[in-house]
C-alpha cells in the first residue's frame, strides 16, 4: 500500500501540527493511523532538553505496535526530527503499512521543517544514548571504496603541498614538469659526478628529504645487472642512477625513477614533479652522450633485469610499454615503412 491509496495526514493533524510550529511549546507529536487516515494520537509539551526528553518516549510508545513521532530540536527549535518507529516485532501488515505511508507524513506537513529522520526498530533506539549513537553517525566519514579513498589522500596531499591537482592515471608524468627543481646535496651531486668514472656497474640511488626538498644521497654500491632490483627500495620512491656496462657498446648510465604504488600520495607527488628536473640537471653532471637518452620508470624495483632494461632503452624489437617500438626514435635505426595492405580481388 502506498501513500496514494488513500492514507493522508487528518485535518485535525494538520491543524494541531500548525499550532505546535507557532507555539514553539511541544516536543513531540505522536500520529498512528486509523481509519485509512493518518491522525494524532498524543501531543507532549517540552519539559527538558531534547536529550532529557526522549525518556518519555518509552512510556509513550507501544512495544509491538508501530507510529510515527515528530520532534522539535533545541538547536534550532524551528527544525522538526521525523522518528518511523516499527518494532520487529509488530504484525507484517503493520510494517509494510507504516513503510509505505511514511512520506506523506513529512510532505503533508512541510518537508522543508523536517531536517533528520530516524529509523527505529525498538524502543532502545530512542533513548539519549540512541540519539547519541545516531548523531555519531552522522557526523562519520562516508564509507569508501579503496578508489575513493585514494583520491581523497590525493586531495588532501594536493592541499598540503599547495600544489596543482595531480592525474593518478598519468602517475608516470609529472604534474608540474620539469618547473619542480630540488636542491642537490653535495654528497648526491658528487656521487653522480663519480659515475662518470665507473669502470664495473655501480649503482647510486637518491632519495628526496620532503622536508626541505632536499635531494640527498641513499647508497652507493657495486651491483650487478642482477641484483639491481634488489638494492633500490621496493616501498619507498627513489631516483637511481645505474653504470652498465653492455659489451661492445661500453658503459652507460641509466637513470631510473622507481615509484612503488604503496608508497604515500605525497612522497608519489613530488618525486614525480621532480624527476623530470633530476635528469635534466645529471645530463649537466655527467660528460655528453654518457647518460642514457631514455628515462627508465618502474612501479616495482624487481622487475629491473636485462631483458625489461633493453625494451625501456630501444635495444630490444619488443614494443615498450607506451605501445610504440621500442627502437624507435633511437640514432642508427632506420624507419620501418609498413607495407601497404592491398585487398584480394
């Protein structure tokens, strides 16, 4: 049954409802229906607090028999709660004809006085504590999903850098370009410097200090191709430079920006709004041609081998992970034309 079968608020409802708004002395007003009609049952002054009040609610109500109460608030007195109270307990007919008909009573009378409903199944739920307990809830964070929750730490680090909104699907670019520039300590400057004179593959990996902006020096280390993965940090953002030697072609340095998906949003932020400008200044570092021409960038440090190194590089006829040849775009190889594709006649 819905509120359209015939179930409407009761002129003498309407009229004591009307009364109640002026007269700014009642709390509560119980309605129940009867006859197909939605009428007061019982009418109780303000005595108390709102919170105090609620206590003559449970005298007020029946255990197994559903009603409905509109409550004015202290704060502001102008505003009404509507409570559909309907015990577990009562009869299936009486649930589903409170539920159905609950709406034409906060319409009938003004929906725009009402500004809270409460749900209630027993008479528990409306005591002080369960008012509390419903406020509470209110005022809780929404639940959300591990995608909204993602955005929300991304909004707030945006707020807290101050800095320009941050697109989680291009994690790979930065935001901000190479307009982020970072300090360079003299130990991570130094280090980068030496590389120029490694004759073994060496490896050394940068970190940024967030509070200062301050690139500085996390390790130096003699490393094989191997065990590269194994000494950048797997949770944490980095910056490394890595001299590999690769045979005949001689050594090259290689940088790699490592930017692991658990790390926090803000650390994810400003490494990637700086690493444009890390490799930028290492090129000034560094004699010419000596750096690689191609960032390598990873989500996991442990897939750094050989093999993933020379498709980031072009040295590989594997395609990379933008889609294009891997090849492509590299001094010393030629441009592929496709062949023209004829249809069968």
């Amino acid at each position: 049954m819905s509120a359209t079968s015939g179930i409407a608020v009761s002129p003498e409802l309407a009229s004591t409802f009307a009364d109640a708004v002026s007269s700014n002395n009642v709390r509560f007003l119980k309605i129940s229906i009867q006859n197909e009609a939605l009428v007061i049952d019982a009418t109780i002054p303000i005595s108390s607090t709102l919170e105090n009040d609620l206590n003559r609610l449970q005298s007020l109500l029946d255990n197994n028999v559903p009603a409905y109460v509109i409550v004015r608030l202290d704060d502001p007195p102008s505003a009404w709660l509507a409570i559909n109270y309907v015990p577990d307990t009562a009869s299936v007919r009486d649930k589903m004809l409170y539920a159905s008909t609950r709406n034409a009573v906060t319409k009938s009378l003004g929906a725009t006085l009402f500004v809270d409903t409460i749900f209630a199944t027993s008479k528990d739920d409306l005591t002080p504590a369960g008012y509390a307990a419903h406020k509470r809830h209110l005022a809780a964070p929404k639940p959300m999903s591990a995608r909204e929750k993602e955005l929300a730490d991304i909004k707030a680090a945006e707020r807290e850098v101050g800095g320009a909104p941050y697109n989680i699907n291009a994690a790979r670019k930065s935001p901000f370009g190479a307009s982020v520039g970072l300090k360079w300590s003299t130990d991570a400057e130094a280090a980068v410097r030496s590389l120029a004179d490694a004759t073994e593959d060496y490896l050394v990996t940068i970190t940024i200090d967030p509070s200062t902006e301050t690139l500085t020096l996390g390790s130096t280390t003699a490393t094989t191709i191997d065990e590269l993965g194994s000494k950048i940090p797997s949770s944490d953002p980095s910056f490394a430079f890595f001299s590999w030697s690769e045979g005949a072609s001689g050594q090259r340095i290689i940088f790699i920006y490592s930017c692991p998906s658990t790390s926090p949003v803000k650390h994810r932020m400003l490494y990637s709004s700086g690493s444009s400008s890390v490799y930028q200044t290492a090129k000034s570092l560094l004699p010419p041609l000596l750096l690689a021409p191609r960032k390598v960038e990873t989500s996991d440090p442990h897939e750094l081998g050989a093999s993933f190194l020379r498709v980031e590089l072009g040295q590989s006829n594997v395609p990379s992970r933008d889609g294009t040849p891997s090849n492509a775009g590299l001094p010393g190889v030629a441009f592929a034309r496709p062949r023209a594709q004829y249809k069968r006649r």
